[in-house]
C-alpha cells in the first residue's frame, strides 16, 4: 500500500528518518518515488499492508507529514481507444493487454511517475491528489 510521505522544513535534512523508521518498525519499505527541492520532499512510498497503520505514526512522530494514497492514476475508460500507447512507456508495468486487446490497470503498482499521461493521445489518463 503507498504512502505519501512529506517534509517541509530543513532542519530534517540531515535526519536519516527513513532508516530509523525501516528499523523502528521492520517493515521493509521501498521508496517508489522522490521529489525533492529547496523546501519540500515528497517521498511514495509503498508498505506491507500489515505495517501501513505502524509506518505512518512513526513517521508522524518524527514530525512528517504522511497520506495515504489510495487513487494514483485516474483512467477515463470511456475517452481510451486501447491504443497501447501507456503500456510502451509506463516503467511501472501497470497496463496490459488481455486477450481481447483492451486495455487493463493494475493500479496497485504505479508509482506516479506521469509519463502515461503525456503519452496518452486521447488524454485519458489523469494523476489524482
Ligand atoms: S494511451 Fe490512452 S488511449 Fe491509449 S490505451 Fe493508454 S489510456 Fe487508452
Ligand atoms: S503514472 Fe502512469 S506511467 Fe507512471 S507508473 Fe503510474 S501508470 Fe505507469
């Protein structure tokens, strides 16, 4: 299950808190996604479902910010026209085709990374908040 995890301020920098978290916790965390500026740090993240509720606190503690993501890629079904275009790009294998060529999403795999969507002839596919 993914979660977002953010921090605002610099004074966390030097922090190791995804370290100290893995090992507070167990759980073994892998780190889909990073953007990273002067002011902010976003980080997708993705948790065993048993450890999401354990993970999210400890990082609350730690003074982050932390969301879970339950949409990551919204698909207007009806706009697609199956063309196979996002299934060529996305680097997170999230579509296939099934026998009868149509598209499908494993939702649970992406990581956000937006590619899809500006391969997307049709502009049916859409990041969510
Ligand atoms: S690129 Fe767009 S139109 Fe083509 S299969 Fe993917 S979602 Fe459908
Ligand atoms: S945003 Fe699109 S291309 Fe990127 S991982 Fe998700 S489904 Fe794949």
């Amino acid at each position: 299950m993914k979660l977002l995890v953010r921090r605002y301020t610099s004074d966390l920098h030097e922090t190791p808190y995804m370290a100290e978290v893995i090992l507070e916790t167990g759980a073994k965390i892998n780190i889909d996604r990073a953007n990273v500026d002067a002011v902010r740090a976003d980080l997708i993240i993705d948790v065993p479902s048993d450890k999401l509720e354990q993970v999210a606190e400890h990082f609350r503690q730690k003074g982050l910010e932390v969301r879970r993501l339950t949409k990551l890629i919204a698909w207007d079904e009806e706009r697609c026209i199956h063309c196979g275009a996002c299934i060529s790009v996305c680097p997170a294998h999230v579509f296939t085709f099934d026998q009868a060529w149509t598209i499908h999403l494993e939702e649970g795999k992406c990581i956000r990374c937006d590619v899809c969507i500006k391969a997307c002839p049709l502009n049916a596919l859409a990041s969510v908040d």
